[in-house]
C-alpha cells in the first residue's frame, strides 16, 4: 500500500512563526528560468494521485483503496482514510459507502478512480482551469497495486490526450527500498511506452520524469548518495529530463534534508521542493518566500537549473485553508520572487485534505455522520470547484498574462450562494424498453436561477442510487437485466447544487431476451413487387432452399416483404440462395427497410452489396445496427451480378 507523504515527514518549522515581511520586498519582479517555456517550464503542474478504488469497479486491486483502512471494508465513520468528501455531481457513477446519506438525502458514494470517466472528468477540470501538466504518481509498482498502477497510467494518458493536457510520470520512492534497480526496468519495460504519446510532457524536447524523495532524512527514504545519483543519471541517458521531488530545506542540508545530498540535488534538471505540513498561515508563506524560496530559486539560477516551487491549499481537515488567502499568498510571493513555474500539491489528495479538485461546499454535500470539514468551514460560502479556480487565476498571474496582485480576486462563490432547489421534474414515464434499456421522460423543474440537469435514480427497497445524470428530458437507463422489473425516480438539480425533491416512482419490466433461434419469419404472409413464372414470394418462407424467389428481369428497383403479424423487435435477417454449386457466385445490392402499418417504411439498414456464394452455403447474415421495431419488413433489391433480377430463397428474421 502507498503510504501518505506526510505521514513519513517529521515537520521542522523552527523559524516559521516569524512575522510576515513587507510585501514587495527582495526579488519582486525579476522573472527568471534556466530552459525556455515547454511542458513544465513556465506550466502549472498538478499532482495526481490515481490511487482511489472501490470494490466492484474492476480494478486488480479489487479493494477500498486509500479509502479505507481495510480495503475489504466499506469507508464508515472511524474506518475511514480520507478527511474530506468530494463533490460527485460531476461523475456518472459512484460507489455506496457504510455512511449515512448526505446532508441534502442523497446517497453516501465515492468515486472510483478506476472508471475511465472519474479521470476524464478531473482532467476535463484541469483542461477548464488552467493545470497544463499533471503528474501522475507512480509508487512501487512489483507489488500487489502494481496491475492497478499500470492501468491508471493507461487512464491518464487517455485523459490527457482526449482534454489536451500533457502528463508524465512522478516516481515516488517511499519504501520502495529496492528502487535502484527496479526503477530503471519499470522505466524501460513499462512507462517509457508512454513518451510515445502526443500528450506526455517534453521539456527542451526530452521526455519528463520526476523522481520524488531522494535525500528526505527518515526511514521510508534510506538511500545513499551514490545510488541516488546512479538513478539520475541513468535517466538522463535515456534522454530524460529529470525533476527532483526534494526536501524542503535541501539546499541547506538540514530539518527534512540529509546531509551530503547537495551533489545528489544539483544533478536534476529541476528542482521542486516540498511543502505539504509546512505552512499552515500567511506569516509561513511569507517566512519561506524570504528564508528558501529566493535563496533556492539564485543558488539554481546560477547553476542552470530549472525551479519548480509547490503551491499547497492547505490542509482542509485542520482548518488551514482560510478561503483561498493561504494558497493566494504563495502564489503571490512566488510571483513576485520571479518564479516561472508550479506544482500544485495535489489535484486529488483527499487523504491528507490539500486536494484542489471538486470538493464537498457545505454539509448539504457530505455524509451527515462524516465529521469532515466542507470548504465553508470558516463561514464563508466557497463553490465546490473554488480551489480549481483560484489556481487558473493564480497561474494566471504567475504565467504574466495578468498584473500581480496581493489581494485575492477570486470569487469563493461565483454568484452567492444559491438556497432556492428546483422543482420536483413532473410526469415521469416509461417511453420504452428492450430486454437491457429502460427509456424514461418527464416534464421540465423550474429554479429561480435555472435548473442545471436531472439525476435519474433506481430504487431497491429502501435504497434509491443515482445511475446517470443528464440536461435533457429524457434517459435511457442501461444495462439491465432481462425480464426483470426496475424502479425508477428522477430529481433536478440547479448550478449550485441545490437539488429537488424525487418525482413520482415507475416501474418497468425489461423485455425477454432475444432469441437467436427462432426465425420469426417462417410461414408468415409475403408480399413482392413482382415474381416470374413460379417463382413467388411464398416461397421464401416455406423452410425449403430449394425453392425459390425471383422477380422481374431488367427491372430495377424490386422488392420483397414480410408480414410478421405484429410490430415485433428485429435484429437481424439471414438471406439465401439455393445451395448447390450450380448457383455461382454473385453479389446482391439491397437494402433492409421497416413499417408498423404497411404503408410507411423508415430504412434499417442502407443499401449494401452481399456476396452469395456457394462454396459457404449461399447465405448472408445482415445484422442491424440496433433492434427495429417492425410488422413489415422490406428488402429493396438494385443489382444482382449473377442474374438481371432479385432472387432469395430464403428470408429469416430474428430478433437475436
């Protein structure tokens, strides 16, 4: 199991409790940076942990990963690894934990890392607020969250391309005790397959690796000089650039630092130092601006080496945050120092609560027995995503594209907090199902400001789970299972998450399945648009292959047709030819058309060309797109290169 950063860092603030210095002092103004701006240089970098799973999500690890301290066991309260509860308006699945329900009565989930969408999701965030760059944490993969690891990475990269962000990958050495070694073969055997997409972060046109917890002086963390700089070097033979996840106080050798790593530092390419547990004020801030960040960012401005600073959120748990003035103030004293790049710590560090992704606003969005702080927990109102914002804005600032400013501009509710739900959604019926689907409708909520999409729900029991979210009026629920009835309700929901009561609760009864077997066909009335000598219609619903249908010769088009009865769900039709070998190979043009009454026809399938040959039984197999509702159903021919007309033998439908 990875363990917490934190968690294997002792804290040594002697001096931070100095006062705040005056703003605008040493070093304001003086932009500098060893390498010229690329996928890191002159970027804000987020870390991205990946590490969360839950229990049925498929993932390896098949277990409550990082959200539990026994991952056998649903998050409940006093078993539960996280101090802060994420807003999951955004994702379109979630997993039911052992809490009680939400403030607002919905359901107590979390989200799944391993769901393709959760990533997508986050990096959609990054994409809408300014984190170029994330950093995708890698811990000693040879273990039991090695297969989960290398799936998340696969994830990422998918992610990434998909929102146009760039990632690379952070190697984290915590009680990774054979490292030397190991790191190497999982580079070259595993993670370097991924420089090979458009999205992973080059910085001077070299593939990017970070290498975090060299030289931090504990237990998780032994290594020597010697094997340390053989890593590093070794990476930058592969043509790597190479980041330095490093101890607060490297340059000095002391607190976090071990002595005699001051070679080991200086032979990154970048420095980033860390902070998480350092600083918990604006006096902190202020106390590292002039005591490591200025000195740090001259010591590798003379070296040529690129700086990387951390800017943190603050720990939420211990109400350190103050809306936004802790994070605000290091993005205003690196800028001011003139450093040109970031690295948020983290996107999704919900266990050590410096997370900057879409949290829980109030307790309306957390479980009502969490005892975990939201981000009003001071009193003032801050939208779930408040902490993504103010990192685009203080980006902004760092990157130059806006003036540096002391004073915090973003808004911690965009438009003051909204208390007014939508109404509940009215008339909700079941519009139609197969034997997996459910379509449901309803009729429009109204809200005071308007009502930003619906979440549909099923019911089991007393359990009513969110299974999809949507902007329209309607939702089709998948997925399901055969001849089996579901429960369904569906609520509104407004921009600031207000939500509405349920609507009124249906049941549908999913349809049986298909049967692959049966030819729905056989015997039923026929009808065409001609037919020479013998050769009618009839014939291709009689069980024999022998007979046959044919229509007019030289007279395209022709079509021929079947009455199953009844409107009946169609998948699929099976054409053929009489088989014996006099029968030469031809192709047929047609195409497959549907009616519920006889007069009106909506095409199934469009007008292709099938090969009949009678080397394979002189068959051909069109399957449609999706199931078709149909009484009658048509075949349009337009060409036959072994005969000037159309011809079928036989004419089977299936509705599997």
């Amino acid at each position: 199991m990875g363990v917490s950063r934190r968690s294997v860092i002792a804290t040594s603030l002697a001096g931070a409790a100095v006062g705040a210095l005056p703003l605008g002092s040493a070093g304001a103004g003086t932009a500098f940076a060893a390498s010229p701006p690329g996928d890191v240089v002159g970027k804000v970098t987020v870390g991205y942990q990946g590490w969360f799973a839950c229990i049925g999500d498929g993932a390896p690890i098949n277990g409550w990963w990082h959200y539990s301290p026994n991952w056998s066991q649903s998050p409940a309260p006093g078993a539960c690894s996280i101090t802060c509860w994420p807003d999951m308006r955004d994702f379109t699945k979630g997993y039911r934990t052992n809490f009680a329900n939400l403030g607002n009565g919905q359901p107590a989930n979390l989200f799944s890392s391993y769901d393709q969408q959760t990533v997508d999701t986050h990096f959609r965030w990054m994409r809408e607020n300014g984190c170029d760059t994330a950093a995708l944490q890698r811990f000693n993969p040879n273990g039991g969250e090695g297969a989960t690891r290398d799936a998340m990475a696969q994830k990422v990269r998918q992610a990434a391309e998909a929102n146009g962000r760039k990632f690379y990958i952070m190697y984290d050495v915590t009680w990774w005790l054979t490292m030397q070694n190991e790191i190497k073969a999982d580079w070259t055997n595993k993670m370097s397959a991924h420089t090979a997409s458009s999205a992973y972060a080059r910085q001077n046109g070299k593939p990017v690796v970070c290498i975090w917890g060299f030289g931090f002086n504990d237990d998780g963390r032994p290594f020597a000089p010697a094997a340390c700089l053989d890593v590093i070097n070794w990476f930058k033979a592969q043509g790597c650039y190479v980041i330095g996840g490093v101890p607060t106080h490297w340059r000095l050798g002391t607190d976090d630092s071990r002595a005699g790593f001051i070679d080991v530092y200086h032979a990154f390419n970048m420095i980033s130092p860390w902070m998480v547990g350092r600083i918990s004020d604006n006096a902190g801030a202020d106390w590292f601006y002039t005591n490591r960040v200025l000195g740090d960012l001259a010591d590798l401005n003379a070296r040529g080496i690129d700086y990387q600073p951390c800017v943190i959120p603050g720990d939420l748990a211990s109400g350190h945050r103050r809306h936004g003035e802790l994070m605000w103030r290091q993005f205003y004293n690196h800028t001011r120092a003139g450093v040109q790049s970031a690295y948020i710590s983290m996107f999704d560090e919900f266990n050590e609560g410096n997370q900057i992704a879409k949290t829980a606003e109030s307790a309306a969005w957390q479980p009502t027995n969490s005892g975990m702080r939201a981000l009003d927990e001071d009193g003032t109102p801050c939208s779930s995503d408040y902490y993504l914002r103010l990192t685009n804005d203080g980006g902004r600032m760092l990157k130059g594209q806006i003036a540096l400013t002391e004073t915090r501009f973003t808004v911690p509710f965009p438009t003051g907090p909204d208390q007014t739900p939508p109404s509940v959604p009215g008339n909700l019926r079941v519009t139609g199902t197969t034997d997996t689907t459910v379509a449901l409708a309803w009729n429009a909520s109204t809200d005071n400001v308007g009502v930003a999409g619906y979440r549909v729900s099923r019911l089991s029991g007393s359990t009513s789970t969110v299974i999809g979210t949507t902007t329209t009026l309607a939702f089709t629920v998948t997925g399901l299972t055969a001849s089996t009835a579901y429960t369904f309700t569906v609520a509104a929901f407004d921009a600031a998450g207000n939500a509405s009561g349920a609507s009124n609760a249906v049941t549908a009864t999913t349809a049986t399945p298909p049967d692959n077997n049966t030819n729905l066909a056989a015997g039923r009335p026929t009808s065409e648009s001609s037919h020479t000598q013998t050769y009618g219609s009839g014939n291709v619903v009689d069980g024999n292959t022998g007979t046959y249908w044919e229509s007019a010769n030289n007279a395209w088009p022709q079509w021929l047709q079947v009455d199953l009865g009844a409107a009946t769900a169609t998948r699929r039709v099976v054409l053929t030819l009489p088989p014996q070998s006099s029968w030469a190979t031809r192709t047929q043009t047609l195409s497959v058309s549907g009616s519920t009454d006889g007069g009106t026809f909506t095409t199934i399938v469009a007008s292709a060309a099938y090969t009949f040959n009678p080397a394979t039984g002189n068959t051909a197999t069109i399957t449609f797109p999706s199931a078709a509702t149909a009484r009658y159903l048509r075949l349009t021919f337009t060409a036959n290169t072994g005969w000037p007309a159309g011809q079928c033998s036989e004419f089977r439908v299936y509705n599997g």
